[in-house]
C-alpha cells in the first residue's frame, strides 16, 4: 500500500523486452548489444532495466558517471559496464566496481595509465572514444600515434573497444555529414587495428544509427532512447512501444465564471468559463513550465485536456470543459496513450530530456516483465 497509489510512472518492462527485440532485428546477429541506462535508464528505474536487459541477453551496459555504474553494481547487476564520461576524481574507485572507463582525452588516459600502475592492475578494461564531429568528448585520428607511445611497455590496461559517437543520426537532411562520420571512424578504425595492441572491438551507432545506418554497426550497437520506446521518427515510434507511462488523477474540479483567472501571475483568463482539473504534478516532478500555456495536456477519459496558465511546482490545472470527469479519475501525461515525443515537441524539446526529467519524488511502478 503506498502513499498516493494514484501518482506514479508505471515502468513497462514487457515494453522494454519489445523493443529490445525490435532493435536487435534491425542487426545482425553477431552483433553485439548495448543497452544505455544512464540518468536512471532516461528517467525510468535504472536497476529494474538493467536487470531486465540483463535476463534479456544484453551484453553490455553504459552509463554516464562513475556513480552511476556504482548504484547499479550494488544492486547486483553484473554485466560489463561502460561508463562514458568518467572524471579525474572518480577514477580511483572504477576497478573496486568492476567499471569500465572511456578514456575519451589525453589528460584521463595519462591519469588512468598512472593510477593503474601505482594500484597493480593488470590488463584493466578501458575504452577510448573517438571524435568523429561531435565534438563533445575524444581523441583525434592523429591521436593513434600518441595513444601507442603512452601505452608502450605497460600492460596494466587493455584496450578493449574503440567508439565514436554519431551528431545527427536522426535527421534525414543530415546525411552527407553522417556519411562522413562513418568514414572517419573506419579510417580510425584502420588506424587503431595497425597501430595499438589487442583486438578491440568497435561500436558507433546509437538507437537512430541503428535504424537509419544499419551498415555502421561493426561489433557492437549503444541503445538508449529506442529501448524506451522512441524512435526519433513516426514510423519507428509505431514500431516501438513506450516504456514509461507517467499518470495522476484529478484533485479537485471547479466551475469557473467567464473572465475568471487560473492560476499565477493570472496566467489564463477563461472566455467562456467552465470546467477545470486540478492535477498533483507539476514543475517539480520535471512537467516544466515550458509545458504550461495550452503546450502540453492530459489525456483524461480518453479526451485531451491542455494545461492552462502556469505550470506550478506541484500542480497543474487543466481545461476539462467538455470531458465527462470527476475527482479522482485518471490523468496521463505520457506513455501508450499519448508520446513523450508529441508532449516534448509542443514544449520545443525532445522526448529525451521529457523522459529523463521526471524527478524521484514520482514513484516508479514496475509492471510486466
Ligand atoms: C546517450 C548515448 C547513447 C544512446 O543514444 P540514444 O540516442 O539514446 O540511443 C549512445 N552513445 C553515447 C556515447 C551516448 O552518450
């Protein structure tokens, strides 16, 4: 029995062994799989996916920061992880959970290299990133050459990937560039394989990669967001089914006179009057006020009722004039019913950060699986 049974966001694992499914459809078989559970696997639970990949046969997990990979290793999850942005000061405590770094520049190699001679590791796992036109995190192709100088004579860590990470993999009128970035990284490919030691394995493609360019898959694919049931177009949305679904009820309803204001700052002035919905979300559980203004709305009895005036912290109040409602019926912000993308793309963002902006004061219900 939990507090306020009614306000959660319900995790649909059977949503996420579909669409895991679906993504690995799109590869070969050989190809290895990534699932990226970062900032609680994009909002969700990042423990209950990570075990779900886990028993679904994933082969390997990444997430953003040290601590991250650490929460999940103290649930147990025991699968290689990848930690993409690892810092100096977090460096020290990888190899005590079994985490995988990037070592994405030249100062994090020299500072991993020294901590694990000082500490007698032996072969370390570690990965190196590549930067292909992101221009986030990575080393250069001209690095190649460096990397091996700075390796030679040490055996205390082993280059067990090389990766690079796609800029615009989602948007059709980017695909000269794409092409390109796919270019660099085989030619950075041709690098590493004559130039450093071991047989690293390759990676590139995230979830719209994977879709769009199925032919840069090389030995291994990082899913986020399609996991989660986006695809970053129409057509694979439908294929795709959402995992979180973010629902609360009506706390109150009242009858409004014509000219009335709702909410702060007078945010909204009825024309007609009429029926409105109090609702027990608002900007502190990540419903922004970006969302305010009639930009997103509930799905209350099958119906769409537009948020009115200014999102509050804890509240929202919405227009339910002409739907047949009482207090205490369901309302659903995202999820089956209505896209995290179609919200996000109302407010000028994007699923992603909608999804992994819900705050921990929701609770998450896992369901299915
Ligand atoms: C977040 C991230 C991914 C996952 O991207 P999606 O678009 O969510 O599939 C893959 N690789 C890197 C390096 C990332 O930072």
């Amino acid at each position: 029995m939990s507090v306020d049974p009614l306000t959660c966001l319900e995790i649909d694992l059977d949503a996420l062994e579909h669409n895991y499914h679906f993504l690995r459809s799109r590869l070969k078989p050989e190809t290895n799989f990534l699932g990226v559970v970062k900032a609680y696997a994009y909002g969700s639970d990042s423990i209950a996916i990570a075990r779900k990949l886990e028993a679904l046969g994933a082969d390997y997990l990444a997430v953003a920061f040290t601590r991250e990979g650490i929460h999940l290793r103290e649930a147990g999850i025991s699968l290689p992880i990848l930690v993409l942005h690892p810092q100096p000061a977090d460096l020290k405590f990888l190899a005590e959970h079994r985490l995988e770094p990037n070592l994405y520049s030249p100062r994090l190699l020299k500072l991993f290299l020294s901590l694990a001679g000082e500490t007698g590791l032996e072969h370390y796992p570690v990965h190196l990133e590549f930067n292909t036109g992101l221009n986030r995190v990575g080393f250069w192709e001209n690095d190649v050459d460096w990397i091996a100088e700075a390796l030679e004579g040490s055996s205390a860590i082993e280059i067990c990937s090389v990766f690079s990470h796609l800029a615009a993999s989602d948007d059709p009128k980017a695909r000269d560039f794409t092409l390109r970035q796919i270019e660099s990284f085989a030619a950075i490919v041709r690098e590493v394989a004559t130039k450093l030691p071991g047989k690293p394995f390759k990676h590139l493609l995230n979830t719209s990669g994977v879709l769009n360019y199925p032919e840069g898959q090389w030995d291994m694919v990082r899913c986020g967001i399609g996991l989660y049931g986006y695809g970053n177009a129409p057509q694979y949305d439908n294929a795709l089914r959402p995992v979180a679904r973010l629902r609360t009820h009506i706390s109150q309803l009242h009858l409004i006179e014509p000219g009335e204001y709702v909410g702060y700052n007078m945010g909204y002035q009825s024309p007609k009057g009429g029926k409105i919905a109090t609702l027990p979300v608002g900007h502190a559980d990540g419903i922004g006020r970006q969302y305010g203004q009639e930009r997103g709305s509930f799905i209350i009895g099958g119906q769409r009722a537009p948020i009115i005036g200014n999102v509050c912290m804890d509240m929202v109040m919405v227009e339910v004039s002409g739907i047949p409602c009482k207090e205490g019926d369901q309302a659903l912000f995202f999820g089956p019913e209505i896209s995290a993308e179609t919200q996000a793309s109302q407010a000028g963002t994007i699923s992603y950060e909608l999804l992994t902006g819900i705050s921990q004061r929701i609770r998450r219900e896992i369901i299915g699986g």
